[in-house]
C-alpha cells in the first residue's frame, strides 16, 4: 500500500489522502481527518481485509499516533493503516453494548497481512495501550501534545523521534538533556531516526548530523524479526560509538567526584 500524508497537512485541515489498496485499487478520502484509530483494532480480524467499526471514545489523536507511524512504515510500508474522517462518522453501532440511542463509531480499514506483519501490529498496538496508562497523562498538555518521546513516560527509553516530529514543550523539561538535544538536531532537519539512549547524551549537534536509517534490507526483513530487531540494535550500537560524547551519567559521576576534592566542601565539612 502507498499511503501519502503529512499529520502537519491533517490536524485541523481539509485535505485529499490517496491510497493504494491490495489490489492496487485507488481509493480517495476527503474530509477534515481529525483522528486515526489504532489501540482498538480487533486482533482477531487482522488476516482479512474487513473494515471494523471502533467508538470514538477509544480512539487516540492522530497526532500522537503519527509519531509512531513512522516506526510503522519503515517496518513495512503502510502496514495496517487505517484512516478516519468526519464523513465515515456512522451512528448506531453500539447497540450490541445495550446503547440503544447508538454513538459515534469511526470506520477502521484493515489489509491482508503476513503472519511476521501481524506480530508486529500487535506489538505496536500493545506500546500503545501502555503508552495510554503511564503517569505522563498527567502532563496538562498531554491531550494537545503530539512528542513521540514525554520525559515522564518511564517506558520512553524504548521511544524513538524523528527531527519532523515534535518536541516536548512543557516549561518544565525545557533544561531535559533529551529535549534540549531534540531541539538542536530539529534545526538542522537531520534525516533517520534517533532513539533515547542516542539523545541522552551531551552530544554536539553539527551540521549533517544523521540518525539511523530506517530502511531493511529484503534479505533481512525475510529472516524475521529477531534478525530485523538486531539490525537496530547494531546500527544504533554503531551509532553511540561513532559520538562518543560525555553521557549525561557520565557527567553526574565528574561532577560528584569534583565536589569531593572541593576545597570549599572541605571547609564546609570542617565547620560542620
């Protein structure tokens, strides 16, 4: 499937979204898109391509979904892509619930998966919902916010970041070493992804500074996903090795052992 979207395009604005079904079959959506549903796809339906029905209420923004559907796409492109409008909006669908008076249901479009593809739709679907019941939803801006990596998620070290996507703005972690090295790699438009352990680093920042890249090889993405998850993990091991910056811990341990041969902590202790 050949999906073309920028969620920039999307939030709150009218736009055409072309795509290329199964069958290479064109089909055009046109409305004001103002979420895409994932968390609630119906695993057991994943092998078919049958459209589910989904309350609005259990949908999440398209903007945090966006952040994560780059993940999606270089796993494989358009995998499980589903898109919704104000137009697909169908009513009565929840009688099944015992809601007789009906609510607001989206329209939730599936394609013909593999079995590895349908692994890792769950797996996505599953960061997801964890995603959903972590504490950073106490964040007041948690509900506008769009940053795919939230300094109070405690699962964001598994997070990764484009330099399109955004950035936390919450006055709070303006000083956070990830969200300060996020800004400064923003600005210079870098291509790849970047996961947390690369950004919690006091890195320089230079112009033509790159992330990993997002593509796999047919012959690896053939091997399944163990081969696919190694694949990261070296190019992001040669990634770290390649900017052998001072870490942030790294930084924590001079500085506590500088305090140690202070001479005005030695006074302090003598006064004490």
């Amino acid at each position: 499937m050949i999906l073309q979207m920028s969620w920039k395009d999307l939030q709150g604005s009218t736009v055409s979204v072309n795509y290329i079904g199964p069958k290479n079959a064109p089909y055009k959506l046109t409305g004001e898109f103002q979420r895409i549903a994932f968390s609630r796809i119906i695993i057991d339906g994943l092998k078919s391509g049958r459209t589910h029905r989904i309350p609005l209420d259990k949908v999440i923004s398209i903007a945090e979904l966006d952040s994560d559907f780059k993940i999606l796409k270089f796993l494989q492109d358009g995998i499980g892509a589903a898109l919704c409008s104000k137009e697909e909006v169908i009513e009565n669908e929840c009688r099944n619930e015992g809601n007789k008076g009906g609510g607001s249901m989206i329209t939730l479009s599936e394609y013909m998966l593999s079995q590895d593809d349908q692994e890792k739709v769950r797996s996505f679907i599953e960061r997801l919902q964890n995603k959903e019941e972590t504490p950073f939803k106490a964040c007041p801006l948690y509900e506008r916010c769009a940053a795919p990596i939230c300094p109070m998620d405690p699962n964001a070290k598994h997070r990764s970041w484009y330099s399109n996507e955004d950035v936390c703005s919450s006055s709070k972690f303006k000083d956070h070493n990830v969200v300060v090295t996020q800004r400064k790699i923003s600005k210079k438009g870098s291509e790849g992804y970047f996961t947390y352990e690369m950004l919690n680093r006091d890195i320089v920042v230079k112009k033509g500074i790159q992330g990993i890249d997002p593509d796999i090889p047919g012959s690896v993405e053939r091997k399944g996903q163990n081969v696919i998850e190694s694949l990261y993990r070296e190019r992001e091991e040669s990634w770290l090795k390649g900017h052998p910056e001072i870490t942030m811990q790294q930084r924590r341990r001079m500085k506590e052992e500088g305090m140690k041969r202070s001479d005005a902590l030695k006074r302090y202790r003598e006064m004490i």
